[in-house]
C-alpha cells in the first residue's frame, strides 16, 4: 500500500501516525476506515497547505476554501486522499453512509453492500402507511464512489441499469412539464425563518401561472406512471440470462466521471470491492447501442403519456369551469 502513496500523502502520514507502516496491511486498513474525525480533519489540513498553499484552522475555514477551490483543484485534493480511504487494487471507495463500527470492509461484493442496504430501506419503508413489499432486484441508485482506473482517478455512481432508466425519464420528465405548463418557485412567508433545532424552514411555493392544480395532477400522474416503468423495467433485466456491466465515461473537464450500471442482482454476485473494476471489465458490455435506443423509446412513450394526460387535465378543467 505504500507504493501507492503520493509522497505528500506519506509525508503526512508519518507526521500524524508515525507508527502505520509498521502494521501489517489488515490493521492498516480497518484503521484507516475508522479514523477520527480530527484525525481526518488533519490530513485535510496538512494537504491543503502542502499541496495548494492553503491554510485552515478548523472546519468551517475548510469548508470556505474548499468552496472557493476550483474542480481541478478539488480533484486533486480527492485523489491524494484517496489512498488514505479506498482498498483493493483501484483503492476503491464507496462515499455512502455505513452503520456505526461498520465499513465497507464488512461486505465482499457489491450485492452484499447492496442487499444489506435493501434490507434497511425495507425495514423503514414497513413503518409508513401504505407500505407494500417489494422484490429485490437489486437497488443501486447513483451510490457514489471514488478510484482509480488505469492509474487515473474518478468519481464514479453506480446504478442497477433499471434505475438509470428511471433518472434519464425522470430528468426528462421536468423538460416536458415544463413545456406543457411552466413553472417555477417562490420563498413563501416562512422561507429560510429559523426553527428551535438551529436549522431553517424550507418553505418554497410554486407558481404555475393559475394552473397549480392542474401541475399538481400531471405531476402525480408522472410518478406514478415512473414507478410502474421503473418496475417493468427492473423485472425485464432480472428475467435476462445475460449478465452484463456498462461502463459510461461522463468526464468533463476537471471532473472525471463514470457512471457504472449492472443489468440485475445476479451480476452484483460477481463484483467484489477489491478486484472491482477486473470485475466489472469481465462482463463488461462495450456496445451501447441497445441502452441507448431503449432509453429513446421509453422517452417517447412517455412523452405521449404525458401530453395526452395533460390534455386529459385541461378538458376537465374547461368541463369544471
């Protein structure tokens, strides 16, 4: 692992752990994954002032100069890091939110870390009126992470591809209302007035031009149009016996980006945390012809399904008064 370090990475390391490379790579590693947060405030600090010149004192001065960094910079910052989080052989990490004395060194592949979360959501959807069970067929939603690929840094989401259909109608679902009936928001009285926690109220309102109603309606006939598409979906590739990973490269400058998506649940079985992109690479489909043609036609048949509810809506509005 310490070949692996940059050299202002390893100079911080020594300053602040004096004793790590003395520790087999097993403690290296479950150290690293539970450090303080003012230990990793420190590396953070030690970083900024090596690598860009930058002093903070705390993390509200952190949090000022990081918004003030450019993305070059911020990726930067990102990758000297990253060995200091990641494992396996792309020092990968997975940017998501993990019990208390848990990490990522809990779980061997992506379906473990996956199912496991499945079965939170689950245990938390059962506690809200109208729950009704749902079938896992694997639940990755944009999960973030970070690692290397081809000795370069990314960023990367990971997504089940049923769920990608979902986020590519769901964006352009806001396009084509938008057409239909235009919209947009407005601080109610209450906006941005402070609560007894130390938070502030959210309380935006939307302005529809007099058809607030009507917005309302198609918007609620969207999601529900969303869900049964999302679902029809997701059975559609848990039903395939082909078992394949799509890797989209969504770089722009100064924010390298993949977005990787897995056709079903059975694939998830295949990817583990530390060979994860040997793994990925082994059922990786390079063709996206398919992908992208099928996401053409979903958009197309909801599109009609929209227009004709919208015209649905108005009729009903003109036949009420």
């Amino acid at each position: 692992m310490r070949t692996r370090f940059s050299p202002v990475l390893e100079l911080a390391v020594n300053l602040l752990i004096p004793e790590y490379f003395s520790w087999d790579e097993q403690t290296q590693e479950k150290f690293r994954m539970f450090m303080t947060s003012d230990l990793k405030f420190k590396f953070h600090q030690f970083i900024l002032k090596e690598a860009f010149g930058i002093e903070v004192a705390d993390d509200d001065a952190f949090d000022d100069a990081w918004g003030d960094m450019s993305n070059h910079d911020t990726t930067k910052f990102n990758a000297i890091l990253l060995p200091l989080y990641g494992i396996g052989e792309d020092l990968f990490f997975l940017n998501e939110h993990f019990d208390f004395e848990e990490s990522i060194l809990d779980f061997e592949t992506l379906y473990q870390y996956d199912f496991d979360d499945f079965q939170f959501q689950e245990a938390d959807r059962k506690t809200r009126e109208g729950y009704c069970a749902r079938a896992y067929c694997g639940s990755l939603h944009a999960a973030w992470a970070r690692l290397v690929v081809d000795d370069k840094f990314y960023y990367a989401s990971l997504s089940m591809v049923s769920r990608y259909f979902w986020m590519e109608l769901g964006d352009f679902e806001y396009d084509c209302i938008q057409e239909l009936i235009p919209y947009d928001f407005y601080p109610g009285e209450n906006h941005g007035k402070p609560t007894e926690n130390g938070c502030s109220i959210h309380d935006m309102r939307i302005n529809a031009n007099g058809l607030e109603l009507q917005l309302e309606e198609l918007r609620q006939r969207a999601r529900q149009y969303l869900e049964i598409a999302g679902n029809r979906i997701a059975e559609d590739y848990d039903n395939r016996p082909e078992l394949h990973v799509i890797i989209l490269d969504q770089s722009t400058e100064g924010d390298p980006y993949l977005h990787i998506l897995f056709s079903n649940w059975k694939v998830l079985q295949k990817i583990h945390f530390r060979t994860f992109m040997r793994d990925c690479r082994a059922f990786e489909k390079k063709d996206h012809s398919e992908l992208l043609q099928r996401v053409t036609d979903e958009k197309i048949q909801f599109k009609m399904f929209l227009d004709e509810q919208y015209k649905d809506i108005m009729r009903s509005k003109q036949q009420n008064g």
